[in-house]
C-alpha cells in the first residue's frame, strides 16, 4: 500500500483480470503538473503482480483522460509515472473523478475530485506511511538500547501502546467507510487479537501452553478479516502476502497440517473467481516446494480440485497429464507401505523387499554412469559400513540394463549391500517409486512404511538419528 518504485513487466492480463464488470464505462481525469508530453500507464495489482490496462500521453500541461467504454474490475490500481514508479488509487465502482499532483512530490500532493472514496484512501495512506514511521524509530531506539533493562521497558510499552493505536486506526477506517472498497482493503491487513490466555496456576509450564494456545487461536482466525466471497480482493497486493505468511510461516509443514488447513479454506472461497485464484496458488506453491512429503498436497488438491470437475479453467489434456503425475506419486507418498520388490540379485537369489528384517532400509535407484550416482554411491557405502549392523539394509536397485558394466562396479566398489537387478523392469519399481531420475534414495521402516524420500545421501545419516530420537516408543 505504500508508494515505492517498480520495474514493471508488460504482459498480458489473465483471461480473468480484466473482465468488464457494467456497461457503464469509466473516465479517469489525471493532472500532473510538471510531467507534460508524457506517458502513464494505467495498472492494477493482481496477486503479486501489476499489469497495465490503458495508456495515455498527457498534453503538455501533463493532462488527459482514462477513458473506456466499459467499467474496470473494482481493486487497487495505479498511476504509473517515468522513473518506473507509482502511486496507488481505489477503482470503485463508480469510476468517474478526477485526480491531481506534482511529478516531484506527487504522495504528498495528490488530491481526488468526485471520489469520496480515495480522498479517504489517500488520507489513510498518509497517516498509515505516518504510524509506519514513527513504529520504525521506537524499533531503532529498541535495538540501540539492548542493554539498558530500563529502557528497554519503557520502549516495550509504548511499542505495545503504539501496536494498540494503529489497530485502531485501522478499526476507525473500516468502520467510517463500511461497505467500501477501502474498508475491504482496510480490514484485510488488520491483525488478529488473540485474547488473554487463562492457564490455572497449578499447570506444568503454563508459558508453553499459552504460546499454544496462542498459536493455535491465530492460526484458526488468521483469515476471519479476509472476505473470500468478494472478487474485489483479487486485485490487491494484500491477499497473496497472507496467503504465503500463512502457508509458509504459520502452518507446521507437514502435509497433514496443511491438508486440514486447505480443507477449512477453500469452502469459504464461494466466489468462483477468488476460488480459482487460491486453487491456482496452493498447486503452484506446493508444486514448487522443496519441502520432503509435500507432494502429498499435490494429490489432494488433485482429487478434490482438479480432477474432481471443480476445475473447468483447465483443459482435459492438461488434467489427463496430471492424473498420469499423481498416480505416480500416490504409492510413494511419506506414511505408505512401500510396494513390495522382488527381483533378482547380484548373487543370483531372489530377494524380496518386504523380507529385510532391519529397523531401516535404504531404497537406492542408482546406475554405473550416472555422473551424481557416481559420488552417490561411495557416500552410500561409506555409511553402510558404519551402519549396517546397527539396523540399517541398503536395498539398491540398478535402473540401466548392461549387466556387465553393473556386476563391475559392484566388484571394483565392494558393494555388499542386497545389489537388486530388475532390466526388464517386471516389478514395476519405477511406477511405484517413481523412479524418474538418479540417484533416488527412499527409507522405510521395519514395516516397510515410507518415512523419507528423495534426500541426499549426507541426509540420510542425520534423518535416522532424528527419526530415532522422536519416534520411537
């Protein structure tokens, strides 16, 4: 919300960004003085992007019109300046006023005519950048003040003082504009008031069980100030920064967690635009993720989003490739049964996976030529050898087919692991591990239950020791 420079990228608006709302149309005066014979653009936030929806080459007094036919989407836009900077206006529904500025201090001079609504906006703007300040100096004097416990108190309250009176300003703005674009936008970014935990004194550490509690309550209401059935929130820097603070920072990441989370979430998204937008972000998002066992989140938003029929935005050949990748990836999720493998080995006698009665086994896909197996594999070995009586099997699975090239460097690397070989690829195992590339390095428990996948092999060591150490009986 605050003005700030921007390198913007001209693109095309999504299919939805710009679908005309009425027929009325909108016609935007713009003077700003000092920036004759130059163009501007006009832009609109959508997520965490800004695309450009009309141009207009002022006149030499820096004047001219927005103007079209239809009414633009009702979100915050802006007026983009040369210098690759902006400033922010509200489009609302009513989209014929007037604004005015100077090119060399236009935040601190801008004015509206016939809009109620972005005086308003701009007002809470300045007071707002204001508060930011002055929030900024109690931080400084805060950290230069570390030492000093009397300080450090008196700065704490107002700090506290000083948190209580912008949350109330942000109450004041929502409530003197109600039914507004700005409230809307105003009471998105409002924090959540977690209320005084009461943990009777007797309790074991009573700090720990309100940090829970707290946790747990913002957590639960962490959206209670977004309105998902309103598209108007879709055309706001606002909603895509609570979207990540949630997902990335709030929610434990694990995929349990997060599915529960989804499950509560989405029921609210009853705007078919808004609900378009969340799903889109939560499969990108979870699909980027480097987090071990997300792809679990993957699945479930595939069955109950996108092959479900919920997602007429894609297309049939898009929904059949992600069918083919989810069924992949459902019988290697972190928590199942790893599918038994029963294949042949280098010393000529038929192994089954399911038959290794050791606390932890290592599933390693690897091949002879492949350059990172190569510095895999003697890591591999490395630790085998320190480990393999204490509980841990390596059941390696060679994925290439010449015989010759695998049984020598079996022999000249002494892998006396259970060395499995399968060219034919009878068991299937690239299906059920979806084996796409080497190295691919699973662990599974004595029940054969899939705890680990696709880790490093420097990984492997530190994650038994710590699956030890929190999940045993």
């Amino acid at each position: 919300m605050m003005i700030r420079p921007i390198f913007l990228v001209f693109l095309l608006a999504f299919s939805t960004a710009i679908t005309a709302q009425n027929k009325y149309g909108y016609d935007i005066s713009v003077n700003i003085k000092g920036l004759g014979d130059s163009t501007v653009y006009l832009a609109y936030h959508f997520g965490d992007k800004q695309y450009v929806c009309d141009t207009l080459k002022l006149d030499r007094n820096g004047s001219g019109k927005f103007t079209g036919n239809q009414s633009l989407p009702q979100g915050i836009y802006m007026i983009v300046i040369p210098g690759n900077k902006y400033f922010e206006l509200l489009m609302p529904e009513k989209q014929l006023f007037a604004l005015s500025c100077s090119f060399t201090d236009y935040f601190k001079t801008l004015r509206f005519s016939g809009s109620d609504e972005n005086t308003a906006f701009i007002e809470y703007q300045r007071n707002w950048v204001s508060m930011q300040e002055e929030t900024g100096m109690l931080n400084t004097r805060y950290q230069a003040n570390k030492q000093n416990k009397d300080s450090l108190k008196i700065l704490t309250d107002m700090s506290a003082r000083n948190d209580v009176k912008m949350r109330d300003y942000l109450l004041s703005v929502v409530e003197q504009n109600k039914g507004t674009l700005l409230a809307l936008v105003v009471k998105m970014i409002i924090p959540i008031e977690v209320p005084e935990i009461i943990v009777p004194e007797n309790v074991h550490n009573p700090d720990s069980i309100k940090w829970i509690r707290s946790y747990l309550y913002n957590k639960d209401h962490f959206f209670d100030n977004v309105d998902f059935s309103d598209e108007r929130i879709l055309r706001t820097p606002i909603l895509k920064s609570k979207l990540d603070t949630f997902f990335k920072n709030v929610v434990v990441q694990l995929s349990d967690s997060i599915n529960r989370e989804i499950d509560k979430l989405m029921p609210r998204c009853t705007d078919y635009k808004v609900f378009q937008y969340v799903a889109v972000y939560l499969f990108n998002h979870f699909r980027e993720s480097g987090i071990m066992g997300h792809d679990a989140v993957i699945v479930k938003l595939a069955d109950d989003i996108y092959l479900s029929g919920k997602a007429d935005w894609t297309t049939r050949e898009w929904r059949d490739n992600l069918k083919k990748e989810v069924d992949r990836i459902r019988p290697n999720l972190i928590g199942v049964k790893g599918h038994d493998l029963v294949m042949n080995t280098y010393n000529g006698v038929f192994v089954s996976l399911y038959d290794i009665n050791k606390e932890f086994t290592i599933l390693y896909f690897w091949e002879p030529d492949c350059g990172h197996c190569k510095e895999a594999t003697p890591k591999l070995k490395a630790y085998y050898d320190k480990m393999k009586n204490q509980g841990v099997e390596v059941f390696a699975v060679c994925t290439q087919s010449d015989r010759a090239k695998w049984e020598k460097y079996i022999q000249e690397n002494h892998l006396d692991w259970i060395n499995g070989w399968d060219p034919q690829r009878s068991t299937n195992y690239d299906y059920y591990y979806n084996v796409t590339a080497t190295p691919g390095i699973y662990i599974l428990d004595r029940n054969k239950k899939i705890i680990a996948k696709k880790l490093g092999v420097e990984d492997i060591g530190p994650f038994i020791e710590n699956y030890k150490k929190y999940n045993r009986n």
